[in-house]
C-alpha cells in the first residue's frame, strides 16, 4: 500500500552542526507535506510545511526541501541544539479534509 | 497562542470498560481530528469531523468507537467496551478551514487498558 517512509531511524550530530531528516513517500496524489516535532510525553508539534507546488520552504533555522521526481522530503535543521532533540515525522495528505499519513519517525539526539 | 487541550493526561482503565477522551480544540477551528500513537509506533489516523458529522475515518475506527461535539467547544472520543489493544497515547487535532492545511495536535492522552 502507499505509505511515508524514513530512511534513518535514529540520527547523532553534535550541537552546532545541521542536521538532516530525511522521508520517502509514495503516494503521488500528495500535495501537501508537513514535518512535525515530538518530544517525549508530548504530541506532534508542527515545525514547518511545503505544497507540491515548491521544492523549497525556509523557516527559522529549518528548510524543507521536496523532491517530486524522487518523491523525497528533507528536513533541515541549522546549528542544531540540544532543545531539538526528538523524534521528527513527516507527513502527507492531499489538499481538503483528509487525514495525515505519517511516517515512522527519526530520533535526533543532539550531542553537547 | 491558543492551542489544543485535552483531559485526562493519563486514563487507566478495566478491560470491558468505557472511555471518554476530551479535547478542546482551538477555537475558531471548523475541523477535528482523533489520531492515536501505540508505543513506539507511528501517528496513526483514527476519525475526522466537521460540521457535526464524520467526514472520513480509518478501519481503527470499528463501532467500538464514537465521537461526538455536544457543545461548542469539546470534542470527545468514546470507546464503548476497551480492549488491551486500546493502549495508546491519543490525539486530538485541529484545522481552521478547508483552504488551510495545517493540523494543530493537542498534548495527548495516554490510555493503559489493563
């Protein structure tokens, strides 16, 4: 079936360096993409979000990159710090009143 | 910044037993969504709302399930008879309208069904 994906589960980077969070999906109906932070004990918290229609989108110290042709999400996380270390989802949906679809997860642990 | 609330944080409960799970949505939001999140796994859809009515909801969602907007502003999910398997942390979600996409989650609840 059509799914979101994660290449990495788990990722290490020290405090300062970027980070990047990768995502497959595979649904080519998927016009909208959103990455969410969780923290332990916490629900999904929205980070930042692309339509299909952008391959790029900057936030404070984020950016999303889409990649249609490959169907390939990446979050980017400038000069990472100990306070972004969670468990990162994407997710995907079509346009209107449809649900997320979420992806495993990666878990960014932030090395001091 | 108004956002998602929902009580209980934490509902332990009997087998056999029925839940209700609250969320206050964020205020002018017209679409509600439950999602729930078993231990270690991903985020995964239960049910939308809107307009007083179930819009979708997923194969999770049996007629064990119900959700229901008595008021303005809550929105609860009921689990008529649970089971182990409803162990899960639950969410509540929000949306303003259909041109916006953008889904605000509430803080969860953690079920443990014993």
């Amino acid at each position: 079936g059509e799914s979101v994906g994660l290449h990495l589960p788990t990722l290490s980077v020290q405090e300062g360096d970027n980070s990047i969070i990768n995502c497959a999906y595979s649904n080519s109906a998927s016009d909208y993409f959103i990455w969410y932070k969780q923290e332990s004990g916490k629900g999904p918290q929205f980070i930042i979000d692309i339509r299909s229609n952008m391959d790029k989108r900057q936030g404070q110290r984020v950016t999303v990159l889409l990649n249609k042709t490959v169907k390939h999400l990446s979050l980017q996380i400038a000069a990472t710090q100990p306070g972004d270390s969670a468990v990162y989802f994407c997710a995907e949906c079509r346009s209107g009143n449809t649900p997320l679809v979420f992806g495993k997860g990666t878990r960014l642990s932030v090395i001091a | 910044e108004p956002e998602v609330t929902q009580t209980p944080s934490h509902q332990v409960t009997q087998m056999g037993q029925e839940v209700i799970l609250r969320c206050v949505p964020i205020s002018n939001h017209l679409y509600f969504y439950w999602y729930r999140q078993i231990l270690g796994q991903k985020v995964e859809f239960l049910v939308s709302f809107y307009n007083n009515e179930i819009s979708e909801k997923s194969e999770i969602f049996d007629d064990q399930f119900s959700v229901e907007r008595p008021d303005g502003s809550n929105f609860t999910l009921k689990i008529r008879s649970t089971k182990l398997e409803d162990s899960a942390m639950y969410f509540c979600a929000s949306r303003l309208r259909i041109s916006t996409d953008t889904q605000y989650f509430g803080p969860g609840t953690r079920l443990t069904v014993l």
